[in-house]
C-alpha cells in the first residue's frame, strides 16, 4: 500500500530541517521496504506569499486534502509578515478545516540532552499529552458590553460537546491501551470551574469503563503542572481540555530540554482529512540561513507521522535512532552543546536507520 505524503517546508529553518526529515524517512523507507511518495508544496511561506499575495492557493484543499498525511516544517517570517497574517492563513486553517482534533506530543528524556530538572536520566520522563483541538476554552462565544465605561463586561464561555469530549478521551484511552504502561491521567479543575470541568470528568468515567484494562487518575491543573516538574515519572498518557493541554504541552516538552527536539502530532484519528505533523518549533529566523539548525525536531515528527500511518516498527527504529546519535557529542548541534551542523546530524539519524 503505497503512501501520498504532501510535504510543506514553509520558512526560514523549515527548509533546512524538512530535507533532513525526508532523509531518514527516505532511509527507513528503504530499510522497512515502504512506497512513499512525497509531493513538495511551495504555499505556506513568506517567499510563496510575496509572488501570491496570499498564503495559499484558493484550490489548497484539493492539492494536500487526499494525501495520507501532511509533513510540515515551521511557517512564519516576521520580519516580513505579521504572524496572524501567516500562521492563520495557513498552519490554522490546517488544522480547522481537516478537523486535526488531537494535538499529540510526546515528552520523552533523550540521552545527550540536559534536563532543566536536576538528576532526571532518559528513562524518568517518557510520556504523551494529548490535548483538544478544537473546542473547550478556545470559543469564539462572548462579548463586550458597556464598553470604555465604567460598568465594562467581557464574557467568554467554553464549549464542550458529548462528541468533541468522548473523541478526544477515545483517542487518549486508545493510545493508553497500546503503551506497555497502560495508564491514563485527566486534567482537571472540577474544583473550580463548576460546570463544564465536572462534565469532562463525567465523561472520562463513562470513557473509563469501555477501557477495564486501562488504569486512570485525575488531577487539578494547578497541582498537576507541579507533578510535571516534581514527579515526571508517575505520567504515561495525560488528557486534557485545549486551555489545559495547551500549557501542558509546552510545559512537557520544556522539562525534557530543547525546543529543537520536540515533535507534534495534529491528528484526524477518523482518516476523513489527512493529518498534520511538525516540529513544535518554529521558523527560527536568528539562526536561519546558517545551516545550524537541530533536525531532531523535524526527524521524530516523521516517525510520529509513520506510527499513525500504521508503521510502528519502522517509527520505533528512527526514535532509536535518534537516541543513539544525540548520545554522540559529534553528532548533536549546536544547541545540545555539539559540533554537528543540520546535514551532519540528520545524515547520521539517517544512517542509524539503514543499519538497524
Ligand atoms: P522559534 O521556535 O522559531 O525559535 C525560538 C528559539 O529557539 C530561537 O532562539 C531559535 O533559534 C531556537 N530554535 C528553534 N528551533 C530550533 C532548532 N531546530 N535548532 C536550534 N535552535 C532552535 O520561535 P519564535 O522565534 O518565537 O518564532 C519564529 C517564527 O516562527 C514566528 O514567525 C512564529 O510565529 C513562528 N512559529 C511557527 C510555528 C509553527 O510553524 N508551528 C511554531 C512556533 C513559532
Ligand atoms: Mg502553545
């Protein structure tokens, strides 16, 4: 079965970290004996917008829309166009119009890489947040009244529907069941927040019990974020509401080191729109045109893309292969303290790959 991979590099860092991603994917193609196609697209960048005026084609859709997947590198050019201009007009509408309800990020220790938290090794951190996203606390439901007077009101409500709930905890409850760990945490803030907080547990419960296998907890957020930092070992797959699983997924990945490593899952676990996966970081335009960028990021965003796609043993031996070059001083950039450049290191992953 032959895959259609629609592959958007975008700005700045994105086209020097995606040509190493579609190395080793190139290279585990080979070695695991997988078709892949991989169609490039211009859109979604500044150089793209300067000839168009626009950050994508009016037919977009119909170009990427039937591919098995999408392989994004980073957009935004500052300097040139504003980031709600260029993010909204391109990475945003991803995600909304393919419907990509689950953000995914796993948070893993890799060895090479200093943990910000003192006395943690590979092995203490290796977890999933999955987050929400696409309804919750991110509602456009609200307003202003009695503006610039004194009386002033805003209002903002979360939304949470039985089906954007349930979908997001099956997915979250189904990648529990596959990990060896088999155990699931919800954020929560049922304390709090009085109503719709209370229903998502309701609903983690009633989740809970197609699921005997998997073992579960919950906790408020507020406590929840300080077990991140103080107890990173007792986590294996946490859900959570968009507000909650926005700052978790940053707050994850930001105990395990560098912004350079971390990938993104935005996922369409139905299949009818393709998915989207993507380094968490952006286009980086301090160190952009030098060649220096860490590829890791990019990299295990191609394995997370081959484990959806229903590769797992092939997505597994790129992750080891990643853990066996950041050991490698030689071989990690700069930013982990290396000497390698881009090309070094993702040449490297690649040929991990073809050995293993
Ligand atoms: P950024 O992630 O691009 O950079 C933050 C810092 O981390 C910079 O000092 C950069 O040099 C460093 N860094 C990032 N990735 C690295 C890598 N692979 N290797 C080594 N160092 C790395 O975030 P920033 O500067 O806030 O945003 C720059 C542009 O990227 C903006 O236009 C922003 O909107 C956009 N952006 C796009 C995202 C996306 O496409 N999903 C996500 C985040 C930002
Ligand atoms: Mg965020």
């Amino acid at each position: 079965n032959a895959l259609k991979i629609a592959v958007i590099a975008g700005d700045g860092i994105g086209k020097e970290v995606m040509p190493e991603g579609l190395r080793v994917l190139r290279a585990a193609a080979e070695r695991f004996g997988l078709d892949i196609t991989f169609d490039e697209f211009p859109f979604s960048s500044w150089d793209y917008y300067e000839q168009h005026g626009r950050m994508l084609p009016v037919d977009w859709k119909d170009q990427i829309g039937g591919h098995d997947a999408i392989y994004f590198g980073a957009v935004g050019w500052p300097e040139k166009i504003a980031d709600h201009v260029s993010l909204w007009g391109s990475l945003l509408l991803f995600r909304r119009e393919f419907d990509q309800y689950v953000n995914l990020r796993p948070v893993r220790l890799m060895p090479g890489v200093p943990s910000p938290l003192a006395g943690r090794k590979p092995g203490d951190i290796d977890f999933y947040v999955v987050r929400e996203n696409t309804e919750g606390e991110y509602s456009s439901i609200g307003g202003r009244m009695f503006e610039g007077t004194e009386r002033e009101v805003v209002v903002q409500e979360t939304v949470m529907s039985r089906v954007g709930v349930d979908r997001i905890l099956r997915f979250a409850f189904e990648l529990a069941r596959r990990t060896p760990k088999k155990h699931l945490t919800s954020a929560t803030k049922s304390n709090g927040i009085a109503i719709t907080m209370p229903y998502w547990d309701e609903r983690v419960e009633a989740m809970a019990k197609h699921y005997p296998d998997v073992k579960w907890d919950k906790y408020h957020i507020d406590i929840l974020t300080a077990h991140f930092v103080l107890n990173p070992q007792r986590f294996n797959v946490v859900v959570a509401s968009n507000l909650f699983g926005d700052i978790l997924s940053d707050l994850g990945p930001a105990c395990t080191g560098t912004i350079g490593i971390a990938p993104s899952g935005n996922i369409n676990p139905a299949g009818d729109f393709p998915s989207l996966f993507e380094p968490v970081h952006g286009s980086a335009p301090d160190i952009a045109g030098q060649g220096i960028a860490n590829p890791v990021g990019q990299i295990w965003a191609g394995a997370m893309m081959l484990d959806h796609l229903g590769h797992a043993q092939a997505a597994a031996a790129i992750v080891r292969a990643i853990e066996e070059v950041l050991a490698q001083k030689p071989l990690r950039t700069r930013d982990l303290g290396g000497l390698a450049d881009t090309e070094t290191c993702g040449a490297a992953i690649a040929d991990a790959v073809a050995r293993s």
